[in-house]
C-alpha cells in the first residue's frame, strides 16, 4: 500500500498536470528566501554590528570585515535551515491544487473532493508551517544526543508530517473528525507513510518538494485505506 502510493506520488511530481503548481511554490519560495536574506542582514547591521563595536572600542577595521564574513555564514546557514518550512506553508495554499490534479487523473471515476475554503487552507498551512518548525526544533536539538539523534528526525517528522498530510486528504472526502478517527485507526500505517516523506524531506533540494510530495502520496493512500474500508463487512452492512 504504502510503496504503490509513494511511487505513484513520485511518479506525479513533474507531470504537466502538477507542473504549474511546482512552478508556482518553487518561484514563491525563492522570492520569500530572497526577501528572508535581506530582512535579516540588515537587521544584522542594524542591530548586531553597532552593539560589536560599542562593546569593543577601537576594533581594527580587518575585525569588522572578518565578523561580517562569520555572520554572512551564519545566515546562509540559518536560510538554510528555514528551507523546509517556508517550502511548507507556501506550498501548503497548492495542496488542493495537487489533491485535485492527482484525483482526477489516477481516479478519473471517483466523486472529486471538496477544496477546503481560503481560510482553512491558509490556517492549514501555517499548521504545517508550525510542525515542521517543531519536528526540526526537537530534531535538532536530540542531535546532541548520541545515537539517537538520526533516528529522532526520522521519528519526529514521521509521526507529525504523516499526520497532519494524511488528514489533509481524508478531510476533502470526510469531516475532521472522520478524517482523524480514520487516522487513528491505521496509525501505524499512516506513520510508515510519514517516514517516507522525512526521508524525502532529509534530502537537500528535493526537500523543496516535499509538501507536493506529500500530499499526492496521501492522496492514494486515503484512496487506498478508503477502499479497504468499503470492503469490510460491517461496512457494507451499515
């Protein structure tokens, strides 16, 4: 189940179908790092480097240079880490847009979904703005702990990211309170499918894609947990 879905996801991502949608997060994403950089040198020489130089008088000029190449560092380096995250609550306002492409392609004879309202997208994406800062805080600070920290990103994105993508899809066919029910029964499943988006995520670049990855994987995993739930018995009684 969740090897079919993740290769008919990857299978997805630069199809014509998704393709303006990738367009659209990856130019948005690069405008909003863009504009990240900037915000934050000049907050760094507005703030930071007058406080370096009333701290130390007469800081040789070769000082001022060598600190604004550690702190150019040090933002690419903090950008860097933000990647992820700005990805995650830019493409989250394209997920219907993925949810949409892939149901009508691969489920052209399936009821389509209900886009969620503007509102709620936005809401959603910043949740998912918010889980990945979180799994990545948590992560980041269990890599102090040694043999464990690998796991702990893994762990961590798997449990928060599968949940809160699967939910996604389940809720364009189910209320929440379904889609979470629906969630909590095939927990297990629906955390295997959450590490394969972390491994997707730990990779550089391709980590840009996550959020369509994710949501078209989900996609057919709710379709495939769906149709599973059709085939039981008690479920064709009621």
């Amino acid at each position: 189940m969740i090897p079919s879905a993740a290769r008919a996801a990857a299978s997805r991502l630069f199809s014509p179908e998704l393709r303006s949608v990738f367009l659209k997060t990856l130019g948005l994403t690069l405008l909003a790092l863009v504009a990240l950089w900037f915000s934050l040198t000049s907050v760094v020489e507005w703030l930071a480097l007058p406080w370096v130089e009333t701290l130390i008088p007469g800081m040789p000029s070769w000082a001022g240079w060598l600190g604004g190449i550690i702190a150019a560092i040090a933002l690419a380096f903090g950008l860097a880490l933000l990647i992820a995250p700005v990805t995650a609550i830019i493409a989250g306002l394209f997920l219907d847009d993925v949810a949409e492409a892939v149901e009508r392609t691969d489920y052209p004879r399936d009821p389509p979904g209900r886009a969620m309202p503007a509102l709620r997208s936005l809401v959603l994406s910043i949740k998912f703005f918010g889980v990945v800062i979180l799994g990545n805080i948590i992560a980041l600070l269990l890599l102090l702990v040694p043999g464990i920290n690998i796991a702990a990103f893994f762990i961590v994105n798997g449990y928060l990211l599968g949940r809160e993508f699967f939910e996604f899809a389940a809720m364009r066919f189910r209320p929440e309170a379904d889609a979470r029910d629906l969630r909590r029964k095939y927990a297990g499943t629906v955390f295997l499918a959450g590490l394969v988006i972390a491994a997707f995520l730990a990779v550089p670049l391709l980590n840009l894609l996550t959020p369509l990855f994710a949501a078209a994987m989900m996609v057919h995993l709710h379709k495939a947990i769906s149709a599973r739930e059709a085939a039981r018995p008690e479920y064709r009684r009621s």
